[in-house]
C-alpha cells in the first residue's frame, strides 16, 4: 500500500518531501501549529468547505489523503486533522473507523452532507451518505466495505491533485458509461485538469488482484463506448469523415470537452500492491494483450516513405504506480507515466502527446511531395535536349520554344545561340544572294538596251 495511506507523523522526515510538492524555505523545525508556541493556527472557513466538498465527493477520506488533496504544500495532516475535528464538534463530520494503517476515516454526518450539497455546483456528482448504524443494543456498529481498492482511488486523486493536476472539484468517482448491449462500464475516477494540459481522463485504479484478461475487457468495452454514435447523426456523414471529424459523430464528444490532441478520452490504468516485478509484468501483458485499442492505424500512403500513425480512432493509454508516483519528487509530475506502445517514462502530458501522429504526417507528407518534385525534375532534367553543334544543354525557354509547334523547325536540335547564329549566317546569306542577283539583273537589263539602240540604228 501507498505512502499516502501510511499512519499520520508529526513532522516530515529529514531532506523528504512528499508527493508533488515543492521544497519549502522555512527551517526544520517549523509546523503548521507549533507545539511550543503561543500562537494557535485555527482552521479557517476557507479549509472547512474545502474539505466538506472533497468528502461530499469522495464520501470517504482519512485527513492524510485530504492534505495530499487540499493542502499539499503544508509540511504534513495536523491541521487539516484539526479542521476535520472543528467540523466533528459541529456535527458535520465524523470517524467511521479506523483502519488497520492507524488512519482514521471521516465521513460526512447527515448535516454535513446537507451542508457540501449546497457548497458543490450542480453538475458535480454528490457521493451518497454513508448513514451511522446502530444493534439491537442501540451501540453503532462498526463501519464495513471500505477496503483497499477504495483507498487506492482516493489516495491516487490525492497525489494527482497534489502534483497540480486540477482540483478536488476536478475529480469524479464511478461514472457510468452505458453500452448498448447492456453493459455498463464505472470509471473508477474521472479527471478534468486543462490548465494542466488534460482536459479529460478516465483512471481505472488496480490492486493486481484480478486477472489481465479483465483489465482488457475494461479497455474494449471503453472503446466500444467511444465508438457510440451521438443521438440523430447522420450515418452516412459519419461514415465519409476523416481524422478529427469523426469525433463530430460520437457520444463522447457531448460529454467530454475535446482532449486536444489525436484520440478519444485518454485512460490511465494505476497500479499499486503486491511486488514491483509483479507490477511490471501486469503492465507488459496488459500492454501486449491491448494493441487492437491503443496502437491505431497506418495512414494512407504509407508504403511512399510516410511512417505516421492515425491514432483518432484509438484509446491513449497509459499507465504508472502509486508507489512510483509518491518515491518521485516531483510526485504525479513527474516522470512516472508510460504509455502503451513505447518504452520511455515521460510525464502525463508527454505521454499523453502523439509526435508520431499528425504532425509527423504534416512532415512526412510535405517531405514526400518534395521527394517527388526532385525526382520529376530530374526525370526532366535527364530529357532536356543538347545542342547538336556546341553541347550545350537547351535553356527552359529554348526547350518550350521547340516544343511549342507541332512542326520539327530547321533548327530545332541547336541550342538558342547556336540557332540565333544560324538564323543569322543564313539572312546574310539571303542578302549576298539577293545583292549578286540584283547585279546580275542590272548586267541583263543594261545589255538589253543597247541591243535595242543597235537595231534602231540599222533600221535608220
């Protein structure tokens, strides 16, 4: 079991800092209520609804998980231990029981659920009361069902929201997500945390007590449910989209906010008990046994050099420790997340991107085209006429020149300068033709007259 269900201490250990949270400048020895000072550091109203609303979504908390939650930067639980008394003595909240950790576990009393029901907003799910029962003897008895699972879930939304990742308003347990075959998928926890960078994440939290087979089922199931189309979509439309646009057509997409990335809603699976080689090995057999639902597809084109992955139709799955997030000193930031299908740990918002979706298309496509554009100019290159008299190679408006007429010209195999020259060489020659004609003509004419005058003369 975690560090984050381990008994409360009255200080941190020397050089520790708990999950997701920063170092702090004060001395040592400092507390949040000073055992030898005067001064007394009472809860605040500000903490009082903080932790009526975490309870009246969690139902269950021990005042560890809750500073984790609500005050990560505090050096440990006693104020938040305080403030959960101050609320015990007005009726709002009380111990259900005490674990076999040393934690006690607070619920909500019936006021107190009245009282974070007004404080919660409407479209977050109230947890249900857990109502105090009594024998025959009129004794209350002794709370059962809490067991490890429950405080993994809670423990996991903790040091999540410890590292930044929303706030306890952020979270929601055992959302249901109906299947048309009758079969309804409870999310253990839902995340909405944008500022962090998610906008939306399912967590399915795992002891490693149940067979791989039945985390898998979860994974298609959630897939299946993705794959819903919305209520009066057009079928045809859905089945002409591409990339992104698909997700126009489906359920989620009118529950969840858009992920902002290639996907649908990512899944984190959170693992913790047992032996960390045990965990290993779960999280490689679940990763082999899953490829169907996180690998996603090739993308068309991809035999011309193009080595991008569709991932709009697939699940981004990821998964980590809770004994990996809380030995981390970054905590939940840190990198302590691996997605399914890759090697490295990366942190939530590295794993959860696709550098080898779109945008390595946009590249591999823009290289591909400039691929081609070189190969056909060479091709032309290589059918680019040379001048039969110089050598030289035909310039690009020679080479249109000649290819303009349907008719081969007299000088269609020389290059501009060469034809030019020929051009010219030949109207020189035309000119020295037509001058030794014109002479010649004279010559002729001239002669013709004085014949003419010699028969006149005879005839006189």
């Amino acid at each position: 079991m975690g560090p984050s269900i381990a008994p409360s201490t009255a200080t941190s250990p020397a050089g520790a800092i708990s999950a997701g949270q920063p170092r702090k400048s004060r001395g040592r020895d400092a507390f949040d209520n000073p055992p030898s000072s005067t001064q007394v550091w009472k809860p605040t109203g500000v903490r009082r609804k903080e932790v009526l609303k975490a309870l009246g979504i969690f139902q269950r908390a021990t005042a560890d998980q809750l500073w984790r939650m609500l005050r990560p930067t505090d050096r440990h639980d006693r104020l938040t231990r305080d403030t959960l008394n101050a609320l015990k003595k007005t009726g709002m909240t009380r111990v259900e029981t005490r674990l076999e950790s040393g934690h006690q576990l607070w619920v909500l009393t019936e006021k107190g659920h009245k009282e974070a029901k007004l404080l919660l907003p409407k479209n977050v799910r109230m947890s249900a009361l857990r109502k105090l029962e009594y024998d025959d003897e009129g004794k209350p008895v002794k709370a059962e069902g809490y067991d490890e699972h429950a405080a993994a879930v809670t423990s996991t939304a903790a040091v999540l929201t410890g590292a930044g990742y929303g706030t306890p308003l952020s979270w929601q347990t055992e959302i249901a997500h109906r299947l048309p075959y009758g079969y309804t998928q409870y999310a253990d926890l839902t995340m909405r945390a944008p500022d962090a960078g998610v906008p939306a994440m399912l967590l399915e939290v795992d002891r490693v007590n149940e067979p791989v087979d039945e985390l898998v089922d979860k994974l298609r199931r959630y897939h299946d449910w993705f794959e819903l189309l919305a209520p009066k979509v057009d079928a045809n439309k859905e089945r002409a989209a591409q990339g992104a646009a698909v997700h126009d057509f489906r359920l989620w997409s009118r529950i969840y906010p858009p992920t902002g990335r290639e996907g649908y809603v990512p899944l984190a699976f959170v693992f913790t008990g047992k032996t960390d080689a045990q965990r290993e090995s779960r999280m490689r057999r679940l990763e082999q046994a899953a490829r169907t639902y996180v690998g996603g597809e090739p993308y068309p084109g991809r035999g011309a050099g193009i080595t991008a992955v569709d991932y709009h139709q697939a699940v981004p799955v990821v998964v980590t420790e809770l004994e990996r997030i809380t030995a981390d000193p970054a905590g939940a930031a840190g990198a302590v997340w691996r997605r399914l299908g890759r090697e490295e740990w990366q942190t939530l918002p590295e794993a959860l991107d696709n550098p080898d979706g779109d945008r390595l298309y946009a590249v591999k496509r823009r290289e591909a085209r400039d691929r081609r554009v070189e190969r056909e100019a060479a091709e032309r290159e290589a059918k680019r006429p040379v001048c039969t008299r110089c050598g030289a190679k035909f310039t690009d408006d020679r080479w249109r020149e000649t290819e303009r007429s349907s008719w081969p010209g007299r000088w269609d195999d020389l290059c501009g300068a060469c034809a030019e020259a020929s051009v010219a060489r030949a109207d020189a020659e035309r000119a020295t033709q037509r001058q030794a004609e014109d002479v010649a003509a004279g010559t002729t004419a001239e002669a013709e007259v004085s014949k003419a005058r010699g028969l006149f003369r005879r005839r006189g």
